[in-house]
C-alpha cells in the first residue's frame, strides 16, 4: 500500500499533493468541453468511440512521464484499474450527452467524493483529525457540488420546459428549428432504417435536449434518456471512481508516477477488449462477420480526431494530477480534491458556453462553489495521514 507522509515531518510533501490535486482538477474539469461542442454534436459519438479517443490518449501522453525522470515499471494492478475506468468513462460520456454536462458532472463528482473517503477513511484507514469534522466536510463538498451542478443547469430545463432548446453556446432555439436540425442529424448517421430495435442500445446523442428527451428501447422497454444518463453519472461516481484503489496495492517504484504507465497498458487493453466483446456480441446477433463489423459505430476521425485528442490529453492531465495527489494526501483526501474540478466545467458551462445567464443564478452557483472550496479546504486541514513508513 501507499505510504503517507506528514506535513510536519515533509511539508513539500503535501504542498506537491495539493498542487497536483489543482492540476488534476484543471484537467478532469475541462476535458468534457471537446464531447459538448459541435463536432460531437454534428455526428452523435458513440460512447465507446470517444472513450477510445480518451483511453489511446491516455497510453501515448503517458510516456511523458520519462521525460520527468521516471523509469519504466509495469504493475498488473494497472489492468484491474483499468477495469473500473474503462466503463467508468463510457457512462460519463453517455452521461454528459444524454443528461448535460453540469448536472452529470455534479452526479459524478459528489458520488465520487463520498465513494473514495469511504475507501480512504473505512477500508485503508487514512486516519483523520477529527472523524465528525472529516465527514461534515465530505457532505460540505457534496452539497456544494449539488448546489453547482443545479444552478448550472436551471436555465436549461426551464428552457426546455418552455419548448426552448439552448445550443451549445447558449442560443435559443424554439421546437421547429430544433425539429429540423434532428432530420438533418438523424439522415446523417440513421441510414438502415432496417435496423433492429435492439440497435437503440448502441448510442449517443447529441446533447441538445431535444435528444435527452427521446427514449432508449432497452429488452422492450422505453427509458428517458436523460433519466439513462443520470443513472450512467451515478455509475461513472461509484464504479468508475475507485480506479485508483489498485495503486493502494502495488508497491516499490511503481506508485505514483510510475503507476501512470501501467494505468494506460490497462486502460487501452480494457478498451480493446470491450470492442472485441461488441463485436462478438453483434457476431452472435446477426451470424455474420462482415454485417457485425459493419453494425460498429464509426470513429468519424475525420471530425473527431482533434476533440477526441483534446479530450483524452485533458484527462490524462487530469489522471496524472490525481495520481499524485492520491500518492500524496491519500485516497480520501487526494482524489476527492481532484473533483473540484466541477469548478473548473461550471465556469466552462457560465462564462463558455452561456448555459447560465441569469446574474442570481449565478451567484447561486458561485455561493455553490464556495461551499464546496470550504469543504474541501476543511477536509485537507482534518487530513492527517500517517508516519512515513506506514502502509
């Protein structure tokens, strides 16, 4: 398991965690911007494509580690971490685009805090200050991440209530535009109208409402999207977010960032055996390999090669912030300070996209944040990790 130092006894120590927390916040916060914008609009990305794009990135980026000095080491615990990331990120991608991308960040984040304090405080015992202290922080920081993520998303659904969708710069477009951009969309990528009904469950969308409001076909029966998209945050939070439990594990020179090889072997050798299960899944379906093969969503790389590059560098960023910063303060602490990073996309949604316009929403939103920076300033200030040489 890791091993934990002091302030008092290495303060670099955790200053370089809480920066590395920054820049995991930076990273993880600005990533989802490429999925919003208009080239994933404009061919309705499959979930698994554009994590591929996250995941190849993730392998190539993280050779840079060599650069800062680190040798290369290889641990099997990166596949297991792998395991949880890999369809960890498909859900938050279907999430972002059939829920939003405040509210689905906001399910994600908050799920994701209380998910690795539980593993922080309860299985590796990160031992804390103060116990009640600690976990009023960790609800501080989840109703701020709440109240961040409600506030962000308010003008929309009262839009889209109102027969008004908001594209992804904020402009308003009333429901015969919206109709005729969906005919438009749907003769782009829906071209076997021959299709079986079973064929809904291979998506996305978009992420104008106008889609999060159509129903998913699922062994017969009919599910909202945007209601498939939360229960996807939800699951990106609980499963998704104990990706870097494994590291807890490994040992030697492969904590850290040398965890950050391993991590990516493990990320892209779990993304190449979900398409190979896909495939083989359609295979048993239709009986033939040229229609199973022809029935996979495409990569549209023409379009996406740029946001999906974009995208994946940003989480990669993001990955190796927490890394450190779990190395650093620990599970509970490191990697739920990573997740302020719904800071960082709520600014991208106010000040980017104009999905919030409203001057007392937007305090709101702002008085959000501030409870979540407090939180997660309180639950630092509790953390108390143990003597160096303790696993």
């Amino acid at each position: 398991m890791l091993v934990y130092a002091t302030m008092a006894s290495d303060p670099s120590s955790y200053i370089l965690g809480w920066f590395a927390a920054f820049i995991g916040t930076i990273g993880f916060g600005s990533f989802a911007v490429p999925i919003k914008g208009d080239a994933a609009n404009s061919v309705d990305i499959d979930p698994l494509v554009m994590q591929s794009y996250k995941s190849l990135m993730c392998f190539l980026t993280s050779w840079l580690v060599v650069l800062l000095g680190q040798e290369v080491t290889f641990t099997w615990w990166g596949l297991v971490s792998g395991l949880f990331w890999v369809p960890g990120g498909a859900f938050n991608i279907f999430a972002i685009r059939n829920a939003g991308l405040a509210i689905s960040q906001g399910i994600v984040a908050s799920s994701i805090v209380m998910v690795s304090f539980i593993w922080g405080n309860l299985i590796f015992r990160e031992p804390v200050k103060n116990q009640i202290i600690a976990y009023g922080a960790v609800w501080l920081i989840m109703a701020g991440l709440y109240g961040m993520s409600y506030y962000s998303t308010a003008e929309s659904l009262a839009a889209e209530s109102a027969g008004i969708t908001m594209t992804s710069h904020g402009e308003e477009k009333n429901e015969e535009e919206e109709g005729l951009m969906r005919k438009k969309s749907d003769d782009s990528f829906e071209n076997d109208s021959s299709a079986p009904p079973s064929e809904s469950l291979e998506i996305t969308t978009q992420q104008h409402p106008m889609r999060r409001g159509r129903s998913i076909l699922i062994c017969g029966r009919t599910y909202s999207r945007r209601n498939l998209g939360l229960f996807s945050a939800l699951m990106c939070g609980t499963w998704g977010g104990s990706c870097l439990v494994p590291m807890h594990y490994s040992s030697g020179d492969t904590n850290g960032l040398g965890y950050v090889i391993s991590f990516s072997i493990g990320a892209i050798a779990v993304t190449i055996l979900l398409w190979i299960l896909r495939f083989g899944y359609q295979l048993f379906k239709l009986k033939s390999p040229k229609e199973a093969y022809e029935v996979l969503p495409s990569f549209h790389f023409r379009v996406m090669w740029l946001p999906g590059a974009t995208a994946g560098s940003l989480w990669s960023l993001g990955n190796v912030g927490s890394i450190v910063a779990v190395e650093h303060l620990g599970q509970g602490v490191g990697y739920s300070a990573s997740q302020g990073a719904l800071l960082i996309s709520g600014i991208w949604g106010i000040f980017y996209f104009k999905e919030v316009s409203k001057p007392v929403i937007i305090g709101k939103w702002f008085l959000s944040a501030f409870v979540t920076i407090t939180g997660i300033l309180l639950l630092g200030y509790e953390s108390s990790p143990a003597e160096p040489g303790r696993r």
